[in-house]
C-alpha cells in the first residue's frame, strides 16, 4: 500500500474520521523521506492526541475494540473475534497496537469496506473540507457513510466535491452494559451500542435486556445490536434506525414489541438465523448475510425490503420472510435488491402482494413465493439484471400477472397466467433493452414487446394438454418403435426360413455323403492292418543285428577307458618328477644364494669388527689428549705459583715462555685430535667443546703477558739485574724505592694476571671432570661394540661354512630328480601309443553299433507309421459310421426346423399388421392431442409480438396461429417451433405468413421425421438448426437453405441418429455451406480425454465448399471439477462430385467419409481444428482429387 493509504488508515481506525490536511502532509512527507514511519504516527496518536485519549483510548478493552471494528470495517465485532481478541490469543496484543492488527488480518469483506473508506478519506483531506481552518472533525466522519459498495464510495465523493457534507447536531455514542442501562440522548444523531460483554466468569452475555430503557431524544439515532444469549425487549423510544446481528442460536430474535418511533429495522452480519417482531410500518433491510431472516407483526401496507449482498451459500437463495400482523394489510412491495440471492415469502400467507416493485442492481435471483399466484403487477426498475426463480431450479412462475414492465437491467420470468387470452385482459409485457428471458402462456398473450438486448421469449401451452400432446407423442414413437422392432423380426423370420431351407438340403446331402464315406473308410482300415504286420517283423530281425554290434560297442570302449586310465597315471609321473627337479634346481639356486650371502655377511662383520677397533684406537688418542690438558693445567699452576715470588730471572722468564709455548702446543693438539674424534663419532661433541674452552683460556694467559703495556721487557730485566750484581745501586733504599716505583704496577697485574688464570685452572678443572664423565660412557660402548662385532664375525664364519655345504647337497639332489624324469617320460610314451590304439578300435565298434541302431530306428519308425495309419483308419471308419447316424438325425431336425420357420413368418407379419394398426392408431390420437394443445397454447391470431433490436430467440411450444403477427426487428433473429407445429405452419397461407417477419434462421425444436423442412416458409429464414437432431432410422430434407448458410445439429446423437440431406436455393459453381456439429454427452469429469464416436450422417449436394464446425457440449460439467476433453469424430456423407474445399473448425475430433468419388477435392484444411482429423483408409480413393492437399489438425491428426 501507499504512504497516504498507511497514514489515513491510521486516523481511520483511531480517531474514526479521515486525516487533516496538515497533520497528512506532515506525516507522509517525513515517512517517504525516511525519518519516520507509520508506527509513529500510530504513537503518537495514542500517546499524545486528546483526540484519541478522550475517544477511544478511554474505552475498556471489549469497547474499545468493538469501535475499531466500526471504525476500519463498518461493523461491531464478531462474538468469536470479540471474544479472541479480548479474552483469547489476540489478547497478548497491546490494545493501542491492536489497530496494525486488524488492517493486517483484514477479511476479504472487510478490507473491502476499508480501501473504500481509504479513497473517500484521501479525497476528504485533498479537499477545501481537509483544509478548512479550524478544521471540522465531525465532517471528516464521512467515512462512516461509506460501506463495500461503489456506490456508497461516489455518494460520499460527490458531497466532498459539492460541499454538501450534513453538518449534524452533534450527538453522543453510548455502550450499554451487562446492568440495567437508562440512556436518555441529545439532541443531535446519537449511537447506542448494544454489545455482548463478560461477566465475571468471562462469559459473553447480551447488553440489551428487558430492563434497559432508551430515549433516543431528538436526531436520527441508531441502536446496533449484537445477540448472543437471549430474545431481549427493552423499551425503546425515538431511535429511528436498529441494526441487528445474531450470532447463536440462543439470541435469534430481537422483540421490539416496546419499541416506538423505529423508521428503519437492518439485519446484517449474521452467522446464525434470526428475526425481528413488531416491527410495525418500519422499512426494512437485509445485509451482508447468508443466513435466513425473519420479520414479523408488519402493519406496513406497501412493504418496502432493501436485500444487499445476500445468499445462501451453496444452497442458492436466502429466504426473507414478511409477516403482516393482520392478514391482507399488505398490498405491495417494493424490493431494493443488490448483488442478492433471495426468496421473500410469508410463512403464514399473510402477504399476498397484487403489486410488485423490484429495484435492481448488480446481479439478482429473486423468488416471491408468497406472491406467487397474487401478483398482478410486476414492474423491475434499475440497471441491474434479476432473474425470478431459484437459481438452482427455476421454480417460481406467476400465475396471475397481467402487466409487466422492466427497465434495461434484464429480467428472466414465466407468466403462466391463466387470464384469458387474446383479449383485453390478456398478458401486456413490455420490457428494455437488457437481455430478457420470457416464458408466457402463448394463448393468453396481447401484447410482448421485449426492446432492444438479445432476447428471449418462450411461449407455452397447457400444462395438462402439452402433457398429453407430450404422451401422444411418445405412444406414436414406442409405435413406430414397435412397428420398427415387428418389420424386423419379420425379416429375420424370413431370414430364418430360408436359412432352414438351405439347412435342409444341406443336411440331406450330407446324409447320402457319409454312406458313401463309410465304405472307403473300411476298405482304407484292412490295408493298413496287412502294412502293419509286415513292418512288425522287419523291426524284429533288425533288433537282433543291433544287441550285437553294441556288446562290441561295449568291449571296445572298457578296452579305450582301461588305456586312458595307464596313460592318466603315467601323465601323473612324469608331472611329479617335473615337479621335483624344478624343486631341486630351485634349491640349488636359493643355497647357492645363501653361501653367497653369509660370504657378504662374514665380509661386512669382519669389517665392523675393524671399524670398532678403530674407534677404541680414536678413544684412546682422546684419553690422551685429556692426560696432556691435564698435565698442562699442572704447568700452568706451577708457572702461576713462580710468579708469586719477588723476583724473576731470565731463566725463569724463558721457562715461562717455554711452558706457556707448550701449553699452547699441547692445547691445539689436543683441539686438533678432538675435531678428529668429533668427525668419527658425533657423541664426542661436548669434549671437543671443552678442549676448545681449554685452548682459548691457555691464549689468554699468554697474551697477559706479551701483550699488556705495562709489562717488564727481557731488557728492563737485564738492566735490573745488572744493576745489583755491579753495586751500581749506592743507595738501595732510593734503588729500591725506584724499583718499587717500577715494579710495582707490574706486580699489580701479575695479581691481577694471577687471579684470572687461578679462575682458568678452576674453569679447566671442571671441564676435565666433564670430559671425563662424557668420555667414560662412551668408552664403555667402544669396549662392548668391539666384542659384538667379534661375536658377529664369528658367527658369520660359521654360517658361511653351512651355506656352503648346503649348496653342494642341493647339486646332488639335483642330478638324482633329473634321472627320475627320464624315466617317467619313457613310461609316458609307451602309454601314448596303446590309448591311440584302443580308441581305433573303439571308433570302429562304434560306427557298426550306429548302423545297426539306425536300422532299427527306420524299423521302428516304419511300423509306428502304419500302426497309427491303421488307428486312423480306425477310428475314421468309426466317425464314418457315426455321421451316417447323426447326418440322418440332422435331415430330420432340419425339416422339423423348416417347418417351424413356416409358422415363425406367419407369425411375424401378422405382428406387422397389428403394429400398423397401432401406429395408425396412435398417429390420430396425437394429431388430436396435437390439435387440442394447439387451440390452448398457441400464439393467437391478435397476438402482437415485437422482438425488437438484438439477436433474439422466440420459442413457440405449440407454434402459432394463422394471422399471429410476429416481427423479430433487427438483429440475427431465430423462430424455433415444433416439428408437427412447423407442419402445421406450412400449410399457411402466404398472405398469413406474411406478417410473420425479422427471422433469419429456423429452429426445429423436436428430433427431425422423414420430411422435407422448407426454410423459405418463413420469409428472410436462410438457416436452420436441428434442436434434436434426426429420429433414428429417419432421414431429412431440409431445402431453400441460403447463399453461405449455417445448418446445426445439435441434441443427443446417440439416440436420434438419423440422416439429413441439405440443399440450397439456388445451385451456383461457387455454393458455401457451413454445418455446425454440437452433440450433447455426458462426461463423468474426471479429466481423462475420453473418446466418443458420434454419427452425423449428411448429404449436402451441390455444393463446392463445406465449412464444418465440429464439437459438443458436455451436460454434466462441474465447476471446478475435471474437464472431459471429448474427442468427437463426426462422419458425414457427400453427394456428387461437386465439392472443391472442406475446412474443418471446432475442439472435437472430425471424421470424414464419402459415398462418392470427389475428384475435385483439392483441399481439406483442419488447421484451425484442436480435437483431431480422420479419414477411413478404404475411402481414400473417393477423397482423393486431383493435387489434394490435406493439413491436419493443430493438435492431433
């Protein structure tokens, strides 16, 4: 929906008037801008509008939304919906939101009344209304005039346009409750809302009681009420309008029998039936229902009932019943029907109208049972259509109306009055220009004049005289059936007789036959016997030869088998010996592998062993290295020990730099045989650490004493010394104070000297012990590994000594099975040769045994040959006797049937005689019942008719008289009569015809007799329709058809089957015809395409194109039910040889034979046909012209 819809929807429901100008444009400008939406403007009228706060927001719950329901749909609420929303699953829903709700789970009927609400609001706030300042809210409740009608929607529209909106005294809206209510209104147009409420124990009881007491005061007041409990009667005074829904059937009536000043009583909305009483001189009106609706205790003389959108469902018509309080107050009515389906009765025959007014719109059934054999007056005004009767069955004819009058709505009617006819009493019916449908009495018509719609018009006779026309009709046809039935039987007598003459001499020949048959059976059987006993003997002499040759068989083959089995065994020996030397040569080469491989084996041990030597040698040098790190470590401690004296020589100085040299040495070849040991055998990583910890801290000894500045030079050492030993030194204490000077920072970094290379020997110590903790696992693997690999060795020397003495006895073994097969292969071949020669042997037992045996076999084949040629013979010479037995019985019932076909005939044609006789006989009684009918029932000679413009149908049941004046008007008019009753005109004379005009096709309504139907008896008829198609075993002549005419057969061509032949009036090289195919048939609709064959046997002669429609119509299709997609296939029957083209239409399939060669035929076209075309294939020749040309079906050829 749109924005303006959601935001009037939203005033609609809450405010119950249309939006405001201001407010409007507000609010839809912010929503399509997307700043806000409808749940705002839904809040903020709940929350913030007096409006709303003061109205219905200060209801209780059931109040409040019974008014949302008038508000948004027009009506109070529903007990089941009242009672969901209040006390039932709706309930959960907050009351100020319940608006959403409703719009939302809208019925179709509902949403219905508010779209139209909608438009009218939407046009309310677009007007000078919806801008006024200060804005009129009461003129803005507009909507509430407005209902699911389009009428209601322009009424409204058109007082916004036109300003006209009524400005009422404001009035009060009240709601009565469960307590005894006294409401008194005021001046302006009060509502009183009379809804079921809860009691304590929340059951729905009525709000209207007995002892309510409502004043309405002055204004147009309204009372709604909804019942759900009880038949209430509360006083009532100055409310002009009730309104009444029923909802159980415990509350189905509302009494207004203390009621006073009620104009207007509705009924609408019901779920159950319902009435009123006393509902006095009030107008009355019925409402959105589909349940039945009863008034009673009317004074009104002129009963004005308004019915709108009301049925009854399935069951077709809603019945309205209208009592008076005194029978014959009422006079007239006038019924305002719109889209209704309706009956208006009197239950007690108390409204016996002679007048009726019904006001028309939309879609109307309207029965007035009551009224049906009173009423006189029938006038329907109008646009809308109504069809009197009930629409399920058409069931309510008036008997005494003598005028009727309808406007251009349409109207469907029977006047069965019995007013006598053709006379100034005689019916007057004049109608507009909607389509009508007429059925009046034909003899009682003055005047039917049915305006300008396509029309029809119906006549009928007398019922009882029709009846027995009917029942003539029907004792001439079981006649003719009978006589029909007699004539056949007849022939088949005769048939039969002939045929037992036929049998006679056939059964007496038949005799002499078998005598002559018997003799040559028996002379056939005594030469069979003498074959038979020769071939006997022959089979035994060729018994014996065969029992000899197959003992030979026999020996020869034991003697085969005996050889097969020594040449078997021997196959035997020499496989196994096979076997085994295969076995021993394999082994020769697996023990050779084997000494092979313990060699490999002892070499690879023998170098293992090697290789653990080797590395107890490598751990060796690495004890070793560790002794000589240690040794140095000693070194370097007495080195470090000398340097703590005073003083130190020259000798002592080249010691030290001689040991700290060797130190050197001795710590890179101890690194040097580490990096050895770590290349062969990785786990010796963490020693080679260690020496290399060693080395670094040796290096860094000595370069504390080459390398530091303030070292003492070899030089200065010298000069020292020198000086001490000359006495150079006069004054030691000065000498020795300078030499102090001098010697001590040296002193000072030999401590210093001193202390880190203290820290080296403690750093070297560790590492010792580490090594050696890492050395000895490693030597105790050595030690273990070393004496493996000599166990290994050992071991591989003893292996190799077996896989050598093994292979020489494998060599040995070897020659001894190779000997063995030799000999086997020798005992082989002596077998070979004796098999050979045994089955030699056997294969010449065998060919003597199959001679023999094929001796016997033609023996016993011959015998049993002329043993069952002497059976045959046999039993054939015992047939013979029998059939001259049964031929000679069969001679005798032969003439006794003859005989009995005799009478048979007699019999038979006397049944013709008095089958004729009856048909006769009933031929005169129904020309009497005919002629009878006829004088009551038939258009009379006065009688004026005007069918006026549109296409029309006039049906004339018992035709009309001579002098009947008829003009069907413009438009494409048919006459459709009876057959007898069209005898009957043709008889006319021309100038009584000739006032009979306007037709253009001619309608038989009975099934077709073998005559001959003129259409030019009536003037300007060219086509013709045959209503029921031909009798059986009947053929037509229709003739005079015009230029390009349309025949149609239509009716049940199951049961009247007979032939037509169609001629035109006049014969040209160009004649078009067109024939419409439209039997009846009964589906059974259960949308399977079921095929139908149907006859449709016609001779159109002279004419050079045919257009055939071909379908049907199914009698019994269900709305909503399976559709049967009938194939047809129509046959039809060419005269000369004249036809040019044949196109065929229609859904139903098409069958096309010929009883004449057409060889002109050039082209059959069935594109625009969906049922199927055929043709026979033994009439192929006769269709085919010259260059035919044949397209198909569009769906199935």
């Amino acid at each position: 929906m749109s924005t303006q819809t959601d935001v009037q929807e939203m005033y609609i429901g809450l405010l119950g008037r249309a939006a405001d100008k201001a407010g409007y444009d507000y609010w839809v400008a912010e929503i399509d801008a997307g700043i806000l939406t409808v749940e705002d403007v839904r809040a903020n009228i709940v929350n913030e509008q007096p409006e709303y706060l003061n109205g219905i927001g200060a209801m209780t719950r059931s109040q409040g939304v019974n008014q949302l329901y008038i508000n948004l749909f027009g009506r109070p609420a529903e007990p089941a919906g009242l009672e969901y929303w209040v006390n039932g699953e709706g309930s959960s829903v907050n009351f100020d939101q319940l608006v959403l709700a409703l719009i939302d789970g809208a019925f179709p009927e509902d949403r219905l009344v508010l779209d139209n609400r909608d438009t009218v609001a939407i046009a309310y706030t677009d007007s000078d209304y919806g801008s006024a300042d200060p804005f009129d809210i009461e003129s803005a409740r507009i909507i509430h005039t407005v209902d699911g009608t389009p009428e209601s929607v322009a009424a409204a529209i058109d007082a916004i346009e036109t300003g006209t909106i009524p400005t009422p005294e404001l009035g009060e809206t009240f709601a009565l409750t469960i307590d005894a209510d006294v409401i008194t209104g005021a001046d302006g147009d009060d509502t009183i809302n009379a809804i079921p409420a809860q009691d304590q124990a929340g059951t729905l009881i009525d709000t209207l009681q007995d002892v309510d007491i409502l004043d309405g005061g002055a204004g147009t007041d309204t009372l709604n009420v909804t019942l759900v409990a009880s038949n209430p009667a509360a006083k009532i005074t100055d409310v002009e309008n009730v309104s009444v829904r029923f909802t159980t059937n415990d509350g189905n009536n509302l009494d207004l029998i203390q009621a006073a000043g009620i104009e207007s009583i509705a009924v609408q909305d019901s779920t159950k039936t319902g009435g009123v009483s006393q509902v006095g001189g009030a107008a009355l009106m019925v409402a959105n229902q589909t349940t039945d609706v009863g008034f009673s205790e009317s004074t009104a003389t002129d009963v004005s009932l308004t019915v709108d959108t009301v049925s009854n469902g399935a069951m077709g018509e809603l019945n309205v019943n209208v009592d008076s309080s005194v029978p014959g107050t009422a006079t007239s009515l006038t019924l305002n029907t719109t889209n209704s389906m309706v009956n208006v009765d009197s239950t007690n025959g108390s409204a016996a109208y002679g007048a009726a007014t019904v006001n028309a719109t939309g879609d109307n059934t309207v029965s007035l049972t009551g009224a049906a054999g009173s009423l006189g007056t029938l006038t329907v005004t109008g646009e809308g259509s109504v069809e009197f009767g009930n629409a399920l069955e058409f069931d309510n004819a008036f008997s005494a109306v003598k005028t009727l009058t309808a406007e251009d709505g349409g109207v469907t009617v029977e006047l069965t009055n019995n007013t006598p006819g053709n006379t100034a009493g005689g019916l007057v019916a004049t109608t507009g220009a909607g389509e009508d449908d007429l059925t009046v009495r034909g003899g009682n018509v003055k005047t039917v004049s049915v305006g300008a719609g396509d029309d029809a018009v119906t006549t009928t006779g007398d019922p009882v005289l029709n009846g027995a026309l009917d029942d003539a009709r029907e004792d001439w046809n079981d006649a003719k059936q009978v006589l029909s039935d007699a004539e056949d039987a007849e022939d088949a007598a005769q048939q039969a007789l002939n045929a037992a003459n036929a049998a006679l001499v056939a059964a007496n020949q038949a005799a002499a036959d078998a005598v002559d048959a018997a003799a040559v059976t028996q002379a056939a059987k005594d030469a069979a016997q003498a074959a038979n006993d020769a071939d006997n003997v022959t089979l035994a002499a060729a018994q014996v030869v065969q029992d000899t040759t197959e003992a030979a068989e026999n020996a020869a083959q034991a003697t085969r088998d005996a050889a097969e089995n020594t040449r078997n065994n021997a196959q035997a020996s020499v496989d196994d010996a096979i076997i085994a030397d295969d076995l021993a040569d394999d082994l020769v080469v697996t023990t050779e592998a084997d000494a092979d491989a313990a060699l490999v084996t002892r070499d690879d041990a023998f170098d293992l062993d090697a290789e653990a030597d080797a590395l107890v040698a490598t751990l060796q040098v690495m004890d070793d290295a560790v002794q000589a790190a240690t040794t140095q470590l000693e070194n370097d401690t007495a080195t470090l020990a000398a340097r703590a004296d005073d003083a130190i020589t020259d000798l002592e100085r080249q010691q030290i730099n001689n040991a700290f040299a060797q130190g050197a040495a001795a710590d890179q070849a101890v690194l040097d045989d580490a990096v050895d040991v770590v290349s062969d055998l990785q786990t010796m990583d963490d020693a080679i650490q260690v020496a290399g910890d060693q080395v670094a801290n040796n290096a860094a000894t000595q370069a504390a004493f080459d390398a530091d500045p303030q070292a003492i030079t070899d030089a200065q050492r010298l000069d020292i010394n020198l000086a001490y030993a000359n006495g150079l030194i006069t004054n030691p204490a000065v000498a020795q104070t300078e030499a102090l000077a001098v010697y001590q920072p040296i002193q000072d970094d030999a401590d210093v000297a001193e202390s880190d290379a203290q820290s080296d020997v403690d750093n070297a110590t560790s590492a010792r012990i580490a090594a050696e903790a890492e050395y000895q696992p490693i030597q105790d693997a050595a030690d273990v590994a070393a004496g493996n690999t000599q166990d290994a060795l050992d071991l591989a020397d003893a292996d190799l000594i077996d896989a050598d003495l093994a292979a020489a006895n494998a060599v040995a073994a070897a020659v001894l099975t190779q000997d063995t097969l030799n000999a086997a292969n020798a005992v082989l071949a002596t077998a070979e040769d004796d098999l050979v020669a045994a089955e030699t042997a056997l294969a010449i037992a065998e060919t003597n045994n199959n001679n023999a045996i094929a001796v016997v076999d033609a023996a016993t084949a011959t015998e049993t040959q002329s043993a069952q040629v002497l059976t045959d013979a046999k039993e054939a010479d015992v047939i013979a006797n029998e059939l001259v037995d049964t031929t000679a019985e069969t001679a005798d019932i032969a003439l006794v049937t003859r005989n009995d076909a005799e009478v048979t005939l007699d019999d038979a044609s006397q049944a013709v005689d008095d089958a004729q006789d009856v048909v006769d006989a009933s031929y005169d009684d129904l020309v009497d019942a005919f002629d009878a009918a006829q004088t009551a029932g038939a258009l009379g000679a006065t009688s004026i008719t005007d069918l006026g413009a549109g296409d029309d149908v006039l049906t004339l049941s018992n035709g009309f008289v001579e002098g009947a004046a008829i003009d069907a008007g413009n438009g494409a008019d048919t006459l459709a009569i009876g057959e007898m009753e069209f005898t009957e005109v043709d008889g006319y004379a021309a100038a009584a015809l000739a006032v009979v005009t306007g037709f253009e096709t001619l309608a038989i309504t009975d099934a077709l007799q073998s005559t001959t139907y003129d259409v030019s008896t009536i003037s300007g008829v060219t086509n013709f329709v045959a209503q029921q198609s031909v009798a059986g075993w009947q053929h037509a002549n229709v003739t005079n058809l015009g230029a390009d005419s349309t025949v149609t057969l239509t009716g049940n061509r199951w049961h009247n089957w007979g032939s037509i032949d169609l001629s035109l009036a006049d014969d040209t090289a160009s004649d078009t015809l067109n024939v419409v195919l439209n039997p009846i048939y009964w589906g059974n609709n259960d949308g399977v395409a079921d095929e139908w064959w149907v006859g449709a046997d016609i001779t159109a002669q002279g004419i050079e194109t045919l257009n055939f429609t071909s379908t049907a119509t199914n009698m019994t299709k269900l709305t909503g039910a399976g559709v049967d997609e009938l194939i047809v296939n129509e046959m039809w029957w060419l005269g000369a040889d004249d036809l040019i083209t044949l196109n065929v239409t229609g859904d139903a399939g098409f069958n096309a034979w010929s009883n004449a060669a057409q060889t002109k035929l050039t082209t059959v076209d069935a594109s625009a046909n969906t049922g199927g075309l055929w043709f026979d294939g033994q009439q192929t020749d006769a269709l085919k012209g010259s260059g035919l040309t044949i397209t198909g079906s569009a769906t199935a050829s």
